[in-house]
C-alpha cells in the first residue's frame, strides 16, 4: 500500500468512527496542547517480529504518521518527535543511512498532509550535520508550511538538549554583546537590557516554535530523557510505556491522555507557580 493510502484509510472507514467516539469521550476532560514522543524500541520490534531492524524503523515511522493523525483528531495543537539524535551518528552507517532515507521520504509525504490538513512542519536540531539535500528539502518544507497553524509538527533530528542549550546561549550572547564588551553587562554598568534572561534563551531554542510540552512519552520501557527537551520538560507529565514503538497505538494514547487528565489539576497548579 502506498503510503498515501495509508493515510486515507487512517481517515476514513469504521476504526476511523470508532475513534472519533472515543476522542469525544477523552474531550470531556482537559486536552494537551503538546505531546512530545521518544520512539524507543524499533529494533526491539523487528527482533520480536523475526524481520530486520530496518523494518523496524519503517513500522516506527508508520507508528509515527498514525500518531500524528490521532492528535490531530483528539485536538492536540503540537506533536514533538525525537527522530535521531546527534548521539545517534556512532550507529551502524546502515542504520543512520536508514533514518536519513525515511527523513527523506517523510518530507515528500509531509509536503502532501500539510497541505491537504494546513500543518506546519518545523525541524529542530543541528541541521547543518544533515546532507545538503535532506537540508534543502527539510528547509523547503519548513517554509512552505510556516503559513499554517492549525498544528505543529516538529521533528527533532540531530538534536540533543546540550546542543540546544549551548546553541541558545550562543545566539543570546551574539544578540546582546555583539559588540563584544562585557559579561552579564556588568562592565556596562547596570544596563538591564544586556543581561542575558531565560526568555532570551528560551527565543533561542532550536523548539521555540513550540509551548512546553504537557505530555512526555517514552516507549520501550525506558525511563530516560536521553537528551531530549531537558530543559523543556520541568513541569511536564512523563509517561513510560512498556510496549515497543511501533506498537503504539491509539489506545495507548487515550491511556496516557487519561493519565494526564488524572493529574491534570497538579500540573496546571505547578504551571502557575512558574
Ligand atoms: C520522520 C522520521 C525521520 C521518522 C523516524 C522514524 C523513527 C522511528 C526513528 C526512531 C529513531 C531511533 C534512533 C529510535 C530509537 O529506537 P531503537 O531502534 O534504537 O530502539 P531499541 O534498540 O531500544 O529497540
């Protein structure tokens, strides 16, 4: 089935109907505005599955598109995924290959449901460390669909949270010391307008086109944050699923909604602490 296919069999027929009820249900409680997801397991699936770790990957980028729809359906505004890490450049080069080949084909898919569903679609990261095609597709992409808001993608890719941070806090200090004098303004006097703030940071992230998320998933049993959204993730709720990612499904999804929902009075009460 080509992959299009997919996706109108996603929207339509009775699974379709079926889901739709049961997102009505979860809508009686608050919705996230923001899932962000770690796709742990991929391999783990194909050992499971008897196939080879790349079919793997290409059951998690399905997993990946099918998660996109459901929370387009649930009414959740941005979905944050962690596709490859900078870490990730030490794997088998077959492996990494494998990654940049869906990245390749995902953009030539996104490019279709953006326009038939307004999705803007952003990639966070330091792309510079991506071949020069991928590069301009990604940046092709990323501006085609920055007229969109009705929901956000953002595809972590050659991310780590360290390289975010120390990324930001570059652009910061370029943007307010770009003449080169003082630190902290300090030698400025007491210029408020040169200290470095944490909104000056945060303008800066690679993911600033984004909200904190509300919901941190992780896949695969795992319960790290592997360098993803640290800095983000300080008032979210993580949710560690035992299942492999490419088995996630819409089910678990309505579990760790519900999850949320649960808990949803102590974040929201944390949230206006901040
Ligand atoms: C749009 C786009 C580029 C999609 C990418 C698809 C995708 C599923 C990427 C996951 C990447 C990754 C390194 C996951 C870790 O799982 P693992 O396979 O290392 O898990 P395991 O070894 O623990 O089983």
């Amino acid at each position: 089935m080509l992959r299009e296919d997919i996706i109108i069999d996603i929207f339509s027929g009775w699974r379709s109907f079926l889901r739709k009820c049961l997102f009505r249900v979860l809508r009686v409680g608050p919705i996230p505005s923001h899932i962000a997801v770690i796709m742990d397991g991929n391999r783990r699936y194909a050992k499971k599955k008897k196939i080879d770790d790349m079919t793997g990957y290409d059951a998690g980028a399905l997993a990946l598109l099918h998660l996109i729809i459901y929370c387009m359906e649930l009414g959740v505004k941005y979905v944050t995924a962690y596709a490859f890490s900078i870490d990730n450049f030490r794997r088998q080069p077959e492996e990494v290959q494998k990654i940049m080949d869906l990245t390749m084909e995902s953009v030539m898919l996104l490019t279709w449901i953006s326009k038939l569903r307004s999705v803007r679609v952003h990639f966070a990261g330091k792309l510079q460390l991506l071949s020069a095609e991928i590069q301009d597709a990604a940046k092709r992409l990323m501006e085609s669909t920055e007229v969109y808001n009705n929901f956000v993608l953002t595809i972590c890719i050659c991310y780590t949270s360290s390289d975010e941070i120390l990324h930001a806090v570059e652009k910061s200090c370029k943007e307010k010391w770009d003449d080169g004098i003082g630190i902290m303004g300090y030698d400025k006097g007491n210029d408020y307008e040169r200290f470095i703030k944490v909104v000056d940071i945060e303008k800066h992230m690679y993911t600033a086109i984004a909200p904190d998320p509300d919901i941190l998933i992780r896949t695969g049993g795992e319960y790290r944050l592997s360098n993803f959204l640290v800095w983000q993730s300080s008032c979210c709720h993580l949710s560690s699923l035992g299942t492999v990612w490419p088995e996630f499904g819409v089910f678990h999804l309505a579990w760790v909604v519900l999850d949320f929902q649960k808990n949803y009075r102590y974040f929201a009460k944390k949230k206006l602490q901040l």
